[in-house]
C-alpha cells in the first residue's frame, strides 16, 4: 500500500459523504482509507458502513468502545496503517481527487522526503467537491532542505489534514492524547525532524469552516482546555529534546510555543465571563508564557502577528500596556 489516509469520526454525519467520497475517488490506486468512528450518536458509524460495504477494498471501518478523541483515535489508525506514507483526514473536509497521487507520485521523484505539504484552502460547504481546481494550480513542488532554512517552517500550518508523513518517521512518536491542539506539537515536531519536505501550493485541501460548530466555534466560549496548550508545547519540546533537535533549532520552537500560548489568549478576551475571571485567566497565562519561554517581545512583530493575528495582537499589546504585567 502506498497511503493510509486515517479519518477520526465523530457525529460527522451532515458532512462524512462529502469526505468519503473525494477520498474513494482518488486517482491513487493503492489508497488504503481508515475509517475509525469516536462513538458517534449520530448516523456517522451508519455511513461509514455503508461506504465500506461499497469499497471493500478501499475502506477499513472501525469503532472506539469508548470516546477517545482524536488524539487516541488518530494513533489507533497509526497502528492500523500499512501505507508507506500516512495522511490525515478531518470527517467534516474533503480533498481534490488527485492529492495523494501528485504528492506520493512527487516524493518518489524526489527520493522519499519524510513529509510532503500541498496547499489548504477554507470551504463554507462542498462547492469544490466536484471542481477541484485540476489543472490550473498543479505544480511539481519545492524541495526544503530543513537544516539550511528552519525559518520556512514557520509558515507551516500545524495542521496534520494537509501533509503526507512518511511512515516510519511517526510509528514511534504519536500524538499527544486528551488534549486540544494536538497538532501543534505533532507537526512541528516532526518537520525540525525531518531533513527534507516537499513542498506544493496547490489547491488540495478543503477545509470547512463552520462558525458554529467544532473546534473553531469553541474559541468563542469558555474552554476548560485552554491550559492544555502548555501540555502540548512541553510535548513539542520532549520530543525535539529526544531527539536533539531541541538546542539546534530553540529560538523557532520558542516561537512557537510563545505565538500558540499567545493566542489562546486573545480567545478569552470574547468569552463572556465575568471581568475579573477573565483578567485572572489572562494574567495567568501570561505570566506562564514568560516563565516557561521567555519574553516573546524577542521576535519581530510581524512574525508574532502572522500567527496570533494582527489585530489580536495590537489587543494583547494594549492589555499588557494598561496592566502593566511585562
């Protein structure tokens, strides 16, 4: 098998067709898809039934006997694969039907890089399930040599949906389980990591943004998750550490740990809580950020801003001003 794709499921079902059906349709012949259902309480393990009833030898199902989330589920599948690269779905995107043939076609011709990124684009609904952009914007890829430009990587998206993971490179080091932004410390990890990623703009990945659903809707409401972002940078840095990366590349990490902490954030300034419970989780958060990495003033304004936002981070500047906590 050439690609694993592992798809976590969670009551996906107003969107799972859409997902399934732009990955049975790959040009990618041998595509093995890993279906696996988080315990879902709507028809989501239904469809998911039925599609492998269809594609036989296409779709692998499976099902949690307990809520895992996606962390756990995602390293279910790892283990499940048998592709020598391994891709992540989200059940509620879809992807351009030729995706995972260019980028393996791709990295066979560029001598097995240990990850392959295409390009993400934001989708209201399922307009470019059928019009996926073919031939206007496919491309042959950059080779990134990560030692000579770890700056690059910090344009990345942590996003694990639009890469390709070469499989022995992620065996071994899964994701961190029962905490939110997961992502962040698996991607990044794994490109200072890596030595070569191949690189594509193209316009593959189709990534549904819904306002008042999933994990973006829960960035406008309380969240008591919003520590596990510490959890998540400290497994970023064990795993780098472990792998002696850690010294090599710290100012990019540092960075990264900061802009993410940061963020978090600018999220609870639109909670509608209390004011003075705001101001202590925000004063709390700050000071964790220095204790744990240091001044984050250290880096340009416009590097902070491409990843906390720029107008969010005028907020936190403004903040910080009148609290005087830096």
């Amino acid at each position: 098998m050439k690609v694993s794709i592992i798809v976590p499921v969670f009551n996906s079902e107003k969107y799972l067709n859409d997902c399934l059906y732009s990955l049975v349709n790959q040009t990618l012949e041998e595509i093995e898809i890993i279906a696996i259902d988080d315990v879902s309480s709507d028809k989501s393990l239904e469809i998911l039934k039925e599609y492998e009833k269809k594609y036989p030898n296409k779709i692998r199902v499976y099902s949690n006997t307990e809520n895992l989330g996606q962390g756990a589920t995602r390293n279910k599948g790892i283990e499940l694969a048998t592709g020598e690269y391994i891709g992540f779905l989200d059940s509620d995107d879809y992807v351009n039907y030729n995706m995972y043939f260019k980028m393996y076609e791709m990295a066979k011709k560029n001598n097995d890089p240990e990850i392959i990124i295409t390009g993400l684009v934001f989708a209201k609904n399922n307009d470019y399930l059928t019009n996926n952009f073919n031939g206007i914007s496919q491309t042959k890829g950059s080779v990134l040599n990560v030692a000579d430009s770890p700056s690059t990587i910090l344009d990345e998206s942590p996003s694990v949906c639009n890469k390709l993971f070469r499989s022995d490179t992620i065996k071994n080091a899964p994701f961190i389980e029962e905490r939110m932004w997961e992502d962040v410390a698996f991607t990044y990890a794994k490109m200072f990591k890596a030595k070569r990623i191949l690189r594509f703009n193209d316009s593959d990945y189709f990534y549904r943004r819904r306002a008042n659903e999933g994990v973006s809707s829960q960035n406008n409401q309380f969240n008591a998750h919003l520590f596990d972002i510490f959890e998540v940078n400290d497994f970023l840095e064990k795993e780098l550490r472990e792998a002696n990366k850690y010294e090599q590349y710290e100012y990019y990490i540092r960075y990264i740990q900061s802009s993410y902490s940061l963020y978090r954030i600018t999220e609870i300034f639109s909670w509608d809580i209390d004011e003075k419970v705001k101001q202590d989780l925000v004063d709390k958060m700050c000071k964790l950020i220095v204790e744990k990495y240091g001044d984050w003033r250290v880096y340009p304004e416009e590097l902070l801003s491409s990843k906390v936002g720029i107008i969010e981070l005028e907020k936190l500047n403004e903040y910080f001003k009148k609290s005087k906590q830096l």
